[in-house]
C-alpha cells in the first residue's frame, strides 16, 4: 500500500531532479503540481507508475534486509549489559541502511529510475519506449552496459539510505523512549506511534535531499527515445 500511494510523488519527483529544461537560464520553474499535471497530459496517469514493478518486487527484500540487519547492528553495538545507546541506535541505522542499499535499493533504484525517465504514453501502443517494464530494463541494462551497470551510483545511495535510516531509527527510538517516560508506560496510545513514525520518517529525507538528487543524476542514462526534457 506504501508504494502504490507514494510512487507517483517518487515519480515526480524523479522527473524534477532530471528535467534539464528547469536547469536552462531563465527557464520557469516548474512545481509540483505543475510537472504531475505534465506528465498525466502527455503520458497519462499511468505514467506516474513507470517503475512501480521494480519498486513492488525489491520492497520484500528491502524492508525484510533492513529490520534483520538493524536488530543484528544493534545487538552486537549493544553494552555488556545488554543496553543500546542513541549513539549505538544511530550507527546500527546508519549500518542497516548501507546494507540495504548495496544488496536490494541500488539495483532496484536504477531500474526504476531508467523507467521513470521516459516519456511516452502507456496508452498509445506505437509509442514504443527502450525498456518495456522491469523485467524488460533489468535484461536491457545488463546486455548493453554489464552487471555493474545495476551498482551506478551505490557510493551515493548507500549514503543516503544510511542517513535516511540512521535518523529515522534514532529518532523513532528517542521520541518513544521520551514519551514513555512521560506516560510511565511502556503502552503507547495509537495515535502517538503514528506522530511519532511520521515525524522519524520525515526526518531521513529532511537530512539527504542533495544526497538523492545528485545519486538520480549518477543512475540516469537516457534512453534513445523518450528523453528527458
């Protein structure tokens, strides 16, 4: 459901951090909502989806790497009493988010990326793009430019899902901590676990915007048709 609702605002996203007309001297800017409404004109709603199938198949072993190798970071940086320091819970974030990226969120992120870039209209049957779908891209990428070609840009997307999940699981485990102490219990009202991962959430983008746009730019290749503006 996470990535059904947010991959449109990722695709926007994307589209803005690559589009070389916002980049041209004297050139309007384009918003958000200006480059959504774009893209549904020219290529339809569906086109907010393009590497949606990348996103669904990397999210399972994403999320499953990324809890496993908390718990194991934090364990093994936890004292000799068992007790896991905020210095410790940000370096087992800091670890997780390294782990992941290398072994899932690279190569499903160039995959994705080479997708969202495109532009053509998933309605129109002859308006046919380089990569197809996923599966389509990942044997393109692989067959032109090699296996490595699925690793571009790993320096900078292990440093950015490293501070994503450093600030997020420091934050989430300060904020619960102080509120229990607050409460003098252990049992969180619903509503508080929810304020609380929202603003832990917000936290990692907060802290690496630079990061990601300069890591889109490093997993980019244009394709031959369909460029981006």
């Amino acid at each position: 459901m996470e990535a059904l609702a947010c991959h449109p605002l990722d695709t926007i996203k994307v589209r803005m951090q690559l589009s070389k007309r916002a980049r041209m001297p004297g050139a309007p800017k384009r918003g958000f909502i200006k480059t959504g409404s774009e893209i549904i004109k020219r290529e339809t709603a569906l086109g907010l989806y393009k590497g949606l199938g990348a996103v669904l198949t990397g999210i399972v072993p994403k999320m499953a790497i990324r809890f496993t190798s908390y718990e194991f970071y934090k364990q093994m940086l936890a004292d000799k009493d068992g007790i896991v320091t905020s210095k410790s819970t940000f370096l087992a974030g800091l670890s997780a988010g390294v782990t992941e990226a290398v072994c899932v969120v690279t190569p499903m992120e160039v995959i994705k990326i080479r997708l969202q870039a495109q532009h053509h209209s998933m309605a129109d049957p002859l308006d046919v793009p380089k990569y197809r779908n996923a599966a389509h891209a990942l044997y393109t990428v692989v067959k032109e430019e090699g296996a490595g070609a699925l690793w571009r840009g790993v320096s900078l997307t292990a440093l950015r899902q490293g501070t994503n999940q450093a600030a997020n699981f420091t934050t989430y485990s300060e904020l619960r901590s102080r509120l229990q102490d607050y409460h003098g219990t252990t049992d969180l009202p619903g509503w508080q676990t929810s304020c609380i991962g929202l603003i832990s959430g917000a936290m990692g983008p907060f802290s690496n915007a630079p990061i990601d746009t300069s890591r889109q730019g490093c997993k980019r290749h244009l394709p031959s048709r369909g460029r981006v503006p």
